[in-house]
C-alpha cells in the first residue's frame, strides 16, 4: 500500500510518487490533490491501482491522477495515462467498461422565475421521455446495417435520423465522430446488446439533470457558451450502453492470451493491453471507437427527447423552449494526440479514465467558437449539489495531456451509502430543498447520495488552483432524473 | 461462522464498484457461489414459473477466466433474455465447462452490473477448498 509519505510534494495541489517506490513502475505518478482530498483516498485502493497502471509499456511523461480519483478496477478512476503511438499499448481496462461515458450539456434562455411553476411537471415529461432504469430497452431498434452505420457515423448517423442539427455535432468531442471505426471488430453478442439499447440512459449514476446557472465567473466564455445566470441548463450523463460494456469485456478476455502473445507482465490482468500497432490492438482501438460514436449518438438521441419534453411542457408558457448545445465530452476514452514531452511533439494514445479532455486556447480540434476560451469542460457534482462549467489552460496540455477532473469522485461504497442512508429519507430532503426527483429504485437513490461523494467544489477548486482549468460558471440542480 | 458453510459468499466494501469474496469446496461449488452473489448483488427475483432450463459450454485457459466467462454468460442471458438462473449443472474438464442452468423470467431486477473483472482476481486454496476475490463494474 502506498502512504502519504511515499509522495513527493511539488506543491499545495500537486505530488509525486517516484517509480523508486515499485520496481514495475515506467514512469513516475502525479497526483492533483490537496492534503484533505489525498487523506480521503488513503483508505482506498486509489493509488496502489495508479502505480500498478504506470507498468504500462510504452508510458510517456507520467501518470496523472485526477483529484476526484477514487479505487476502480486495475486502473483507478480519475487516472490518465499517454503511452508511446505506434510503440506504446492499449489497454481497454484503461478506458473501462461504459466506453465513452460522458457529460452534454444543453444552456437555454429560460429563466428560473419564468418556469419554478411547471417544473414538477417538466421532471415528469423528461422520466417519459428519455428511457431509463435496469434492464430498460429503448424505442429504437437498429437494423445491422443501421447498427454499422452509428458505429462508424456516431452523431452524423443521429443528424441524419432527424435527432441533431449542425450546431450539436460542432459542438461536441470530435464532432460527434471518431474515425477509424471499424463494426467488423465488434462481436455479435456486443451487436445484439446494442441494437435494443440506444436512446437509453441506464441506471447507476447516470442522469439527466436540469440545473439553474447559479453564479457566472468568467461573462465571456459564458456568453458563448449561452450560459446567463438565472437561466435553465440540462445535462445529460451517460454512455456507451450494454453494447460499449460487451466491447470491453470481449477484450479483456482476448487480450488475456495477448499479453503472453507478447511478453507483457503486468500487476493485475484487468491492465492486459496489446500493442498498439499488433491486430488485437488495432482490433480493439477500431471496436473502442465504434462504442464511442455509439455513446455520442445515444447523448444526441436523449439530448433530443429532451428537447421534446421541454417543447411539450414550455411551449407557449416562456418565449424560447429550445435547448442549445454548450458542449459534449467523454470521460473513458482513449485517443491518438499529440502532445509536447519533455520538449519533444509526440503523437500518443491517451488513455482516460474518469478523466475529462481540457484542450487550452488556440488547439486545432476544438471548434471554431471556442478556439480562443479552451475546450469546455463539464463537471457534474453528486446529486443534489453543484455541477460546474471549466475551460481548458495552456497548463492542462503541459500537465496533465489535455485533461482534467471528471466529476465530486466517490468516497463511500455503495453497500455504506445504503447502510447509512434510506432512499425516501433522501429523497424528501431533496425535494425540501426545491429538487424534483425522479428515479426507478430508490435503493438507487441511497446509493447516490451526496454525502457518498467529495465536495466537488474542493475538487474543482483544486484544478483550478492547480492551473489545469478555469471556472466559467456553476450549476445548481433543479430536476433530477435517474434510473 | 461463514468458513464453516462449505460454500458461500460474503459482500467486501468498495468505494465505488461492486466486490465479494465467494468460497466452496470445489471450482463447481465456487462458481455456483459466485453466481448466487452476483444474483443477490443485482437485487434478482424470479418468476416462480415457467421453469426454464439453458445448455452452454465454455472454453478457458485458466480458473479464473473460466470464473469471469461463467458469470459474464448469465449476465448475457440476463440482459438479452431476461432470464435468471438458480440451479446449476456445471461439469468441468481441464480446460471445458459444460454447463446446464435452470432458472425463471426475471421478475425485477435492482441494479445494473456493466461486467465481471479480473481486477486482483485470484482463486486460491484455502483449508476449507477455493475462494476468490470479485469485483463487479457497476
């Protein structure tokens, strides 16, 4: 087990752990955490997992962990790890199971005060509309050519359907499309499992939630991310479905027999990775991307029903109903980038896992619009406190490969969380303290509480202070709907 | 004394996923165990009829893929047929599983498991048979 002591302060937000600690170790590991938010993983299996995954071959620069890091499987959440393209490897346990689990997030311009009447209403409008829950199939069913189609077109196969305009796919990761995806790799058990479940928000922490825009820090990013303060936003949480869960899992399994294909020792085997230009990594980078594109079209697809569903509650009550795109974002994803080590520009594949993009200033891949402000970041809190909108830095892209924190970051299990916490309890303090909620089990509810996160303005406020984002502007949750 | 039950399971607190520890006397028993635990994690309850009956065989190079591969099947026959099973068949060779499992519809289900991992997956000898450490993506 990794102590505190182990770790090398840089600064009041930064530490490392050297590879002198674990002769397995590539690369060192650096964390962005403050003392408090370090102590609160001790427990944990968090940084034992981050040294396991700086065994990696082909690892560049370090290993970064994230302050809302907490213990995963093989690697922790919250980590990002670059390694070597076309030397290095690819791990799908570095990406995880729900493969481009990510945040949208929708701004409007209607006002708190215009609507606080109708929004009971509105939470049950957008539970109809958008399917949720364990088990839940959607009211989509995908032909196999349909199917190959969303794996290699993602948000562009939603435009086509009538589910996007333009403006959405500008303003998404990648535009909403990953090249490069090839259906051929995808099993037929992953094909079968994704055909009945786009359009589906799933169970667990996902959600769509509706939010007020409760304070504005920096007027000009805001503006053009069409954030006022008072005004509504919804964001939507989730990711790749069953068919994303079976991609991983056909992997993992395959890339068991891989490893030792390949001489690659490693301290867990959910880290099995296969190089990146062999046929089993090739394999699973072009099935990883067609669960990405899967994951932006099904965002695109809730993101619409949405829409409906403020179009059916609002119309003719407030002036403009219409949710505009501000941004979306995967955070388990692995991409081909390039970025500056140690001086030198090198084209990498950055796994991250539990970890948001945060492109600064002035980078190519990001749309035109916010080109000059960096890339928004979105930071959902733990249900019933504040999300936050961040901007990249010049800082993130020398620090940490572009990236930054993802979410509060779980501090207590589920089975606590449930000891400690009765659903209905939670759920009438929410809704006292003016939150419409609307979940399938509230079991589920218990296990989401907000006392079993990190304060996620602690971590926000560490990225920041840490210089890996800017803050823009925070959320305060107004309607929640879960499965 | 739970070590006393020659099989069984038992919830392991993790911050953010699923993990029990499953044990039984044999690699049979261990992997009946392990999918009456993922069956309990999962909140299933079944039907009480019709009773339905399932073949299937697996392949494996090692125990412990054979234990996530076994559980990663029901959850396929959970997720796709809406099926759950609570009777086991299980005849195991060097290197195939021959599996007979009789279950129900699933009558409701309380949580969703993404998949099986091999995080820190280990099945070990004990004095009382096999146990295992599993942690659930959840």
């Amino acid at each position: 087990m990794v102590s505190i002591s182990d770790l090398k302060k840089i600064s009041d937000f930064e530490w490392e752990i050297p590879t002198s600690i674990d002769k397995a170790m590539r690369v060192p590991v650096r964390i962005f955490a403050t003392h408090k938010l370090l102590e609160a993983v001790m427990d944990d299996q968090s940084l034992q997992q981050a040294v396991n995954s700086a065994s990696l071959p082909g690892l560049v620069g370090h290993v970064v962990v994230m302050p809302d890091m907490h213990q995963g499987y093989g690697f922790p959440i919250g980590g990002v790890a670059a390694t070597s393209y076309p030397q290095g490897v690819i791990s799908p346990g570095g990406i995880g199971y729900d493969i481009n689990c990510g945040i949208r997030l929708l701004s409007s311009q209607i006002m708190y005060q215009e609507v606080v009447e109708y929004l009971d209403e509105l939470a049950s409008a957008l539970n109809h509309a958008c399917p949720s829950g364990v088990g839940v199939k959607g009211r989509i069913r995908l032909s196999d050519k349909e199917l190959d189609n969303v794996c290699r077109e993602g948000s562009r196969w939603a435009k086509q359907q009538g589910y996007a305009d333009e403006a959405d796919l500008q303003r998404t990761e990648e535009g909403g499309c990953i090249e490069g995806a090839n259906p051929a790799s995808v099993s037929s058990r992953a094909r079968q499992r994704g055909k009945e479940q786009l359009g589906t928000l799933g169970a667990g922490n996902h959600f769509i939630e509706v939010e007020v825009v409760d304070q504005v820090f920096d007027q000009q990013a805001a503006l053009l991310m069409g954030l006022k303060e008072g005004a509504l936003t919804l964001q939507i949480h989730c990711g790749s479905r069953g068919f994303g869960h079976q991609i991983c899992t056909d992997y993992v399994a395959s890339f068991q027999s891989a490893v030792k294909r390949y001489d690659i020792h490693l301290p867990d085997r959910e880290l099995v990775c296969a190089p990146l230009t062999s046929p089993e990594g090739q394999a699973y980078l072009s099935a990883m991307r067609c669960a990405a594109n899967y994951a932006f079209a099904n965002r695109q697809i809730l993101a619409h029903f949405a829409r409906q569903a403020f179009e059916l509650t609002l119309a003719g009550k407030v002036k403009n109903w219409y949710l505009f795109q501000v941004y979306d974002i995967a955070h388990n994803i692995g991409k081909i980038e390039q970025h500056v080590v140690n001086g030198e520009l090198m084209k990498l594949c950055v796994h991250r896992k539990g970890a948001t993009r945060a492109f600064g200033p002035g980078e190519a891949e990001l749309p035109e619009v916010y080109r000059e402000i960096g890339q928004p970041v979105l930071v959902p809190g733990s249900m019933g406190t504040a999300s936050w909108v961040l901007v990249g830095t010049e800082q993130s892209m020398q620090r940490s490969f572009g990236s930054t924190c993802h979410g509060a970051g779980r501090m207590m299990s589920r089975a606590q969380a449930k000891k400690k916490i009765w659903g209905e309890d939670l759920r009438n303090s929410l809704q006292a303290g003016g939150i419409h909620i609307r979940t399938g089990s509230l079991s589920g509810l218990a296990e989401e509480a907000p006392e079993a996160y990190k304060d996620v303005d602690e971590v926000v406020e560490t990225v920041t202070r840490a210089g890996l984002a800017r803050k823009v502007a925070r959320l305060s949750p107004l309607i929640v709907v879960k499965g | 004394m739970k070590e006393s039950q020659t099989s069984g399971y038992e919830e392991i607190e993790h911050t953010a996923d699923c993990q029990v520890r499953v044990w039984g006397k044999d690699l049979s028993f261990l992997l009946m165990q392990a999918a009456i635990s993922m069956n309990t994690l999962i909140g299933m309850a079944l039907k009480p009829e019709p009773r339905l009956t399932r073949n299937f065989s697996l392949s494996f190079s090692d125990i412990e893929e054979l234990l996530v591969s076994f559980l990663n099947e029901l959850l396929f026959f959970i997720e796709m047929e809406g099926i759950g099973f609570d009777q086991f068949k299980l005849s195991i060779d060097d290197h195939q599983l021959d599996a007979i499992v009789y279950g129900a519809p699933i009558a409701s289900l309380r949580k969703e498991i993404k998949a099986v991992t091999y995080h820190n997956l280990k099945i070990e000898n004990t004095s009382h048979g096999l146990e295992a450490h599993i942690v659930f993506d959840v």
